[in-house]
C-alpha cells in the first residue's frame, strides 16, 4: 500500500496557502488598505477648523465623511478625489475637510450620516447639498457646481 501522508500534507499546505490568498483578495489585495490622503485635505482641517475658516473667508466647505475601514471609502480617495479636476474646483471655491467619522463623530452625527463614503457642501453650518457614494469623477464636479451655486444664494452665518 502507497504512503499516502506526504500527499495529504500537500493538500493541508495547498488549502491554507489558498484561504491565505483568498483573505488577501477579500481585503483589496494589491490595492487594498488605507488609500493616500488626496492632496485637497493635506492641511488636515477637522470641521470644526474648516467651519471657523468658512466663516472668515464666506466660503461653503466641502465635507468628505470616510472611515479607515471602508474600502469603498478608500477606492473614493484614489479614484474621484485624486483627480486633479476635482482637486482644482474644490480648491477654488470650497475649504476642504476630511471627516473619519470615527474620530470626528460630533460633525457625522450633526450632518445625519448614514452611509460613507459621503459628501456635503455646508455653509453657516447648514448642509446644503449632500451625496452617498462612490462617485466618480463627473458625478463629483457636477455636484460641485450645484452645491457652489446654491451656496452662492445663502447668506454666510
């Protein structure tokens, strides 16, 4: 009769290295983990920052509320937030904050979010346009002009 053992260790070995690489994937793989925080929020404006300088300026803020935790959060800052376009607006007509709803949970639970990734432009500590998602790029630049325009017509607080 064949030893059978070495071959049995072999599939042992095969299994784990297979649930090893299918946690990899499920977790992103490559492109997985904590994407690099787009170049609009490098100053790291908490909204309570980024509210006191709305008011000095008397432009609306542009709010993302993420979390480290979520991927589609994380896809959302390489993809639509990254793109220069975007970056381009929002640094013209908005002040950008980084909302992590773990740590900042006062301006989550102000705002109502429900589900992130998310957006709000906010003036005078008003939402006065808001999306859930991961958008892309035209979706976000769409919503900018929008958002800028009915801004435009509240007055400052």
């Amino acid at each position: 009769m064949p030893n059978v053992a070495p071959f049995r260790a072999l599939q042992f070995f095969a299994l784990i290295f297979g649930l090893m690489v299918l946690a990899w994937a499920t977790m992103g793989g490559a492109k997985g983990g904590q994407a690099p925080m787009p170049r609009m929020f490098e100053e790291g404006l908490t909204y309570e920052q980024a509210a006191e300088r709305s008011m000095k300026e008397g432009k609306p803020i542009f709010a993302v509320f993420s979390a480290t935790w979520c991927r589609p959060c994380q896809q959302f800052k390489r993809g639509a937030l990254s793109d220069p376009r975007v970056e381009k607006t929002v640094k013209e007509g908005f002040i950008p904050a980084y909302v992590d709803i773990d740590e900042q949970r006062s301006a989550a639970k102000k705002f109502k979010v429900s589900g992130v990734p998310a957006m709000a432009v906010i003036k005078g500590g008003e939402r006065i346009r808001g999306a859930i998602g991961m958008l892309d790029a035209e979706v976000v630049l769409k919503f900018l002009e929008e958002a800028g325009k009915d801004a435009e017509k509240k007055p400052a607080k």
